[in-house]
C-alpha cells in the first residue's frame, strides 16, 4: 500500500464511524419511519420496502418517553424523501428487510447508539461483524454519558419490555423524578446542583420548564442551550 493509502485507512480507522462506497450499495429513498428503528422506503424500482435497522434496537413506543423520542431521532435523521444506500443483512421472521443505512457514508444505525437512541443487539450483531467493535464502544460512551435512553437509572431493555417485564419501570421512574429538577424533563439533574452552564452538559435544544434554576433558557422561550 502507498504513503497515500496508508494515511487513508489510519484516518478511516480513527474515524470511528464505518464508510462504504456510495456506488457499491443500493440507494432508495425513505417513505416513512415507524419507531427508532424500523422504517419504509422505495426501492430503485418503485416498489416499498420495510427495513428493520439491523445490529440495534430501539425502545419500544411504549417505553414512554424513551421510544417516542428515539422515533423523532430517525426522523430528523431519515426524512421523507432522503436518499439513503441499504447494505442488506437478511430477512426476519417477519418478512422484513434486516439492514444497516447510510447517509453520505456514515451509518444511522452507528449514530442512533451513539447518541443514546438505540441500543446494541447483542444477539444479531453477528450481522455488523466488522464494525461491532464500534457499536459497543459507541454504546459505552453514551451510557457512561447518559445520553437518550441511557439518561435513567433503571433501563428496562427493548426486548426485555416486549417479554412483558414491565413492571419494574413505575417505581424506577417515581424515584427518577423525585431526584431529578422538574425545569429539565428530558435529562436528570439532581434538585439543589451546583449552579451549571451550557458548557457544564452535553445536551442542546431541550425542553426547559420555569424556574430554571440553572439559566439555560436565557430568553425564556422554552428551549435551553439553544447554541
């Protein structure tokens, strides 16, 4: 390999984030998306195809208010309409298209877990063999974050809930808001913190509920950390 080439794969490797040639895999563009990880799209012939996101799995809808908010991710990754290249995993027992997504060459079932949206697969992720290092990585880093879904102390895992253990949320989440500020429902700080800044979080654009102890919504407009 070249000076050139070497450089290129050190750079790809570091990256963190897999990157395939746009040529090499099948474009289609996206029609809709159901939950956090399964969508419809149109193939280069037309005709729909649903696609489950391979390797990760999403909160159920259920998991209020986790798998609405993992729903509202994909869409704003996936709009309607967006040209997206499927590398195609295999068919499951519902006759669905298993697959990992790519826009512009980066992976939307890589990104769900890194920002906390979705989680690793553990049992099918023999189906991202080459990047599962990342996967579980990127999992780490956003449960020691506490981003998305990772943001409560209690998880009760996607496939866990749909085997109908339930019950164990309530009370994890009664405790959850009894220690977290009610001015900031979409993460957890503790009542009575230390005064924070926006450099202090990792989150931007959250919902924020007077009084605002912290002062994130300077301008009061309901969004805090808008920049």
């Amino acid at each position: 390999m070249n000076k050139a080439g070497i450089i290129a794969a050190t750079l790809l490797l570091l990256s963190g984030i897999p990157t395939v040639a746009q040529s090499s895999l099948p474009s289609m563009k996206v029609v809709s998306v159901g939950d956090g990880d399964t969508l419809r799209v149109r193939n280069q012939q037309g005709q729909p195809v649903t696609i489950r996101l391979g390797c990760v799995d999403a909160p159920e809808l259920k998991q209020t208010p986790w798998g609405q908010k993992s729903k509202a991710r994909l869409q704003q990754l996936l709009p309607v309409g967006q040209a997206v290249q499927v590398r195609s995993i295999e068919r499951d027992k519902y006759k669905r298209l298993v697959a990992e997504i790519f826009v512009n060459n980066r992976s939307v079932n890589l990104r769900m877990v890194q920002e906390g949206q979705a989680v690793v697969y553990r049992q099918y992720l023999k189906g991202c063999a080459n990047t599962k290092d990342q996967f579980l990585q990127s999992e780490a880093d956003a449960k020691s974050q506490k981003l998305g879904f990772w943001n409560q102390s209690q998880p009760v895992m996607p496939w866990d809930f749909r085997r109908g253990k339930k019950n164990t949320q309530p009370a994890t989440t009664q405790t959850q808001v009894q220690q977290c500020d009610r001015s900031y429902p979409d993460f957890c700080i503790p009542p009575n913190s230390p005064d924070l800044d926006c450099r202090d979080i990792p989150y931007r654009r959250f919902r924020v509920n007077q009084p605002d102890p912290h002062g994130f919504d300077r301008d009061r407009d309901g969004i805090g950390c808008e920049r």
